[in-house]
C-alpha cells in the first residue's frame, strides 16, 4: 500500500493506491461502482437491505446508485467543495486528536436533499485534507452488519495504522512522508 502522490484535487485530497490494484483507491471504487452489472449482483444479493431505503426495484437501485456517483464525481474533481463537509467523523462516541477516521456522504452537504448509500471512507489529515481508504454502498444502519463494510472498517484501521508509522499526524508531516 501506498498513497497516490498524484492528489485527486490539489493539497487536498488523495488516496491510497494498494498493492495489486490498477489506479488508485478512488479510481478503482468508482470504476466498480459504474459497472451495471456489478451493481445487479450486488443489489440481487443485498436486496433485503434496500428496504432501510424503501427502495424495493433493483434498477431503481443502480439508477440511484450512478446517479450519486455522478453528483460526487462533480463535487470532488470540481475541487470547490467543503471536504469538512462532505466528510464526517465516522464515530460519534470515539474522536480521534489526529488522522480521524471520517465517511463521506452526499447527505452531509447542504446542497444535497436526500440520502445515499454511495461512502467513501478518508482520514482526516487536518482540516480540509483528507486521505482515501476505500468506498462503498452501505444499506446497513451498522457497518459490522455486512463483510464488504467491515472491510471498510479494517482498510480503514490499516491506513491509519500505516500513516500513523510513517510518521504522520498533520500536514506537514504527510507533505515530507510524500516527498520522499
């Protein structure tokens, strides 16, 4: 695992690139997200959970589904968004002093009217300064209800841990850890 020196939007968002994988984690979560076919079976075998959406139509579904990754495609290659609005603490009860464990989701922007279960997962370096870990669609109220969330949980902790001993804790120890 890496992070991609190339940042998704200058000095403000990046992502890490695993090993194994063809571009970054950005990348590679969109790329699997617009693949229809990919979202049919994931929808056919998550179609239980899609109630917590009242969404019973599995092309429904993907139509949401692209939809949302069209809007946040436009928000954060656009480069004027908020992160620290788009990304939230992903945990109420633990807040971390430095690199937090943040999700990011259409509903938490002002602009945006309704839910989506389009994540993406990020740490946050310092305000506004946010690094990948991996995306997903969560149908679930709890992130341990399902294996492909709770993936997201333990990338999550990996990425962190990894920053963590690379010596990162703010801005600029993450520009010198790029930089060299």
């Amino acid at each position: 695992m890496k992070v991609d020196s190339n940042p998704i939007v200058e000095n403000r968002l990046y992502a890490f690139w695993f090993d194994g994988d063809s571009g970054n984690i950005y990348a590679v979560t969109m790329e699997q997200l617009y693949d229809r076919e990919w979202l049919w079976n994931f929808f056919n075998e998550h179609k239980q959970d899609l109630g917590y959406y009242r969404v019973t139509d599995i092309s429904e579904a993907i139509e949401r589904t692209i939809d949302d990754l069209d809007l946040i495609d436009d928000i954060l290659l656009e480069g004027t968004a908020d992160l620290d609005e788009y990304f939230r603490d992903l945990s109420q009860n633990h807040k971390d002093p430095y690199l937090q464990r943040s999700k990011g989701k259409l509903s938490h922007l002002s602009e945006v009217r309704h839910s989506s279960w389009v994540r993406f997962y990020a740490i946050r370096i310092e305000s506004g300064i946010y690094v990948l870990t991996g995306g997903t669609i969560k149908l679930t109220e709890q992130m341990q209800d399902r294996k492909h969330t709770r993936l997201e949980v333990n990338r999550l902790e990996q990425c962190r841990d990894y920053l963590i001993g690379q010596g990162v804790c703010d801005f600029c120890g993450f520009y010198e850890f790029l930089n060299e």
